[in-house]
C-alpha cells in the first residue's frame, strides 16, 4: 500500500510503501497517522513512488491528480548573442508566477537580491548580450516548475 502524506495545499511531503499495514497486535498505519493528525491518501498497487515535483493531492477530491504544465511557450533557445532585436520570447506567463534567471555558473541574474521574484507581466524578452547559456525558471502552485535553458551563439 502507498501512503501519500501532504499539506493542507495539497504538496505532497512524503511518499510510504507500507506492505504489512496492519501487523498482529500493533496500531495500524492509518491509526498511527491519524493519531499524528497527518493527512493523508492511499493507493493501492501503486507502481512506484510519485515524485512531488510531478504529482499533488486533490485535497477537496483526496486524490493524487498530476500537477499540470504551465502554458508558456518560447520562440527559440538559440538565439544570437547582442542581438537585442531578436531574443527569445517567452508568452502565456501565468499571472502570479515567481521567476529567476541564471547566467554562466548558476549565477542569479534575475532578479536582483533583495528585489520581488514575483513576474509583473504575461511576457518576456530575452537577449544575452555574450555567447553563453541562461537558465529561466518560472514558479506557481500547483504547476510544476518550467525550466528551459536560452543559448546565446
């Protein structure tokens, strides 16, 4: 049996394969979960654990759903470096989504430490001003992230 602990936003924070729920003599799990106030689905013949990043619980319908893609679209991840006309060009940001980019070394180039990550808009620009590869990463529950890699030649 799967057991799928999550938080009252659904996010699941741990996964259990429990395969003698219930031994002689002993609380069962469902008790023993529940006595910790944690809340919680089963699954039974799950085939293997369910990655949080790809998965969330339902909590109205208490039911592991999978977590949906975001809509962005991009218009290229190569495109040339200092061409400030003809960068990649992201659309159908969700509103509300958190961002950050990354330049050469996993460096945080946006945004700026100490500012928002919160998007203020539905679309996004991108130019790199030298050859070399940037990391965009948007954000929103109960999305799952969307990271994509932007190459500057």
């Amino acid at each position: 049996m799967l057991y799928i602990l999550y938080n009252p936003d659904g996010s699941i924070h741990q996964a259990n394969r429990v395969y003698d729920p219930e031994p002689a003599g002993q609380q069962s799990y469902d008790e023993l979960l529940n006595e910790k106030e944690e809340a919680f689905v089963k699954i039974e013949n799950a085939p293997a654990l369910l990655p949080p990043d790809k998965f969330y619980v339902d909590v109205a319908a208490k039911e592991v759903v999978k977590r949906p893609i975001m809509p962005i679209t991009v218009s290229a991840t190569v495109i040339k470096a200092g061409d400030e006309k003809n960068g990649a060009i992201f659309r159908n940001i969700p509103k509300g989504v958190t961002y950050a980019i990354y330049g050469p070394y996993d460096a945080l180039i946006y945004p700026v430490p100490g500012t928002s990550n919160l998007f203020p808009a539905t679309e996004l620009e991108l130019s790199i001003p030298m050859p070399c590869t940037y990391r965009v990463e948007f954000e929103l529950w109960p999305y799952q992230k969307f990271s994509i890699n932007i190459e500057a030649i």
